[in-house]
C-alpha cells in the first residue's frame, strides 16, 4: 500500500506515519528527514539545504523529485511506502512516479498546530516560530491544491486531526479495509 501523509507542521503526521507504520508493516519515510540528514554534508548542496529549510522555504520540485524517486527505487519500498512531506506541490503531485493509493489528509487549525509546536521543546534548527509560520503560510499557498488534486482522484482521506492520537489511528486503519 502507498499512502502519503498532508497536514501542517504540528498535525502529527510523523506520529501517525510510525505508528500505521508498525501496524501496517509498510516503511515509514519523512522527505524532512531526508533533508536535514543532506544538510548536514559540507558540501556546497549541503549548505543550500541548510538554509532553505531553515527559513521554511521548499526544495526546489525537480531536487525534490529526484530525491524521493531515488529512496524509494529502495528494494525495502518496493510494497510500498507511508510518505510523510511529500508531495507538497501540485507539480510534484504531478510528476510522481511511483503512485500513491490513498492520501491522508491529517487536519489541524493553525492556532492548535503553533499552540502544540510552543509546548514542544525546540529540537531542530528549523523550529523558530518564524520559520513555522513561514511553514504554515507555505502550505496554505503550496500544498492545499494537492489536496484538490487528490480528491479529484478519489484518493483523499479527510481525517480530523485534533482527536486523540489512538482514535485517528484507529479512525485510519478502519478506513483503509
Ligand atoms: P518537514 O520535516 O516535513 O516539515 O520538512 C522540513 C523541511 O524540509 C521543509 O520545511 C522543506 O524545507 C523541506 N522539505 C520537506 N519535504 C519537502 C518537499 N516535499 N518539497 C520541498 N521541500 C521539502
């Protein structure tokens, strides 16, 4: 099964995307840590990450494409992968290869998802509140027709994110039979 997870920064994707991980028995992969693995490289194309995704702003669709394409050409993802992060432009939506089954769309308010991110002791470089913002803004403006281009294939799960941990994944493994 191929499933890709949407949702703003705080909505719990990563912590859905482990636990149906787990009970699914399918790979887990985050297209963010993936980068912020890249932008450790002292390289040239390390740096470039660095700052990009410590401003909040995307990789570039092509970079980004290249890259997942490549993980997922994996022989682990061969059945198939849960994607947190990616697709995030209608254009990587587009010219994604490999396909995706189901996309779960994990809702959260931007006042629930900053109110749960300024309890969250800051881990990452990239976690200023200025940077989430730019985050937040980035997917309203980028990835919201993603969503558009999911439901219009009859692919988009719509799930309320602001339940408890267990009954979204609980209410997700239900609607996947
Ligand atoms: P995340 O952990 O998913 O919030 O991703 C952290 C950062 O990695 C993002 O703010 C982007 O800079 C970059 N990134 C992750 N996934 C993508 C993607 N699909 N397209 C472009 N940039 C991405």
């Amino acid at each position: 099964m191929k499933l890709v997870l949407i949702g703003i920064q705080g909505s719990g994707k990563s912590t859905q995307g482990n636990l149906l991980s787990k009970k699914l028995n399918i790979p887990y992969l985050s297209t963010g840590h993936i980068f912020r693995e890249l932008a450790k490289e002292k390289t040239q194309n390390g740096r470039y990450i660095k700052e990009t995704i410590n401003a909040g702003f995307l990789i570039p669709d092509h970079r980004t494409l290249e890259i997942v394409e490549e993980y997922l050409a994996k022989p682990q993802y061969q059945n198939g992968y849960i994607l947190d992060g990616f697709p995030r432009t209608l254009r990587q939506a587009e010219e994604f290869k490999d396909g995706v089954d189901r996309a779960i769309f994990l809702d959260v308010s931007d006042k629930e998802a900053l109110w749960r991110l300024s309890d969250r002791e800051q881990e990452r470089e990239d976690e200023t509140l200025q940077a989430i913002r730019k985050r937040i803004d980035v997917f309203h403006e980028h990835t919201k027709p993603v969503l558009e281009y999911y439901k219009e294939r009859g692919k988009l799960m719509y799930v309320n994110g602001e339940q408890t941990i267990e009954k979204i994944t609980k209410e997700i493994l239900e609607r996947l039979n």
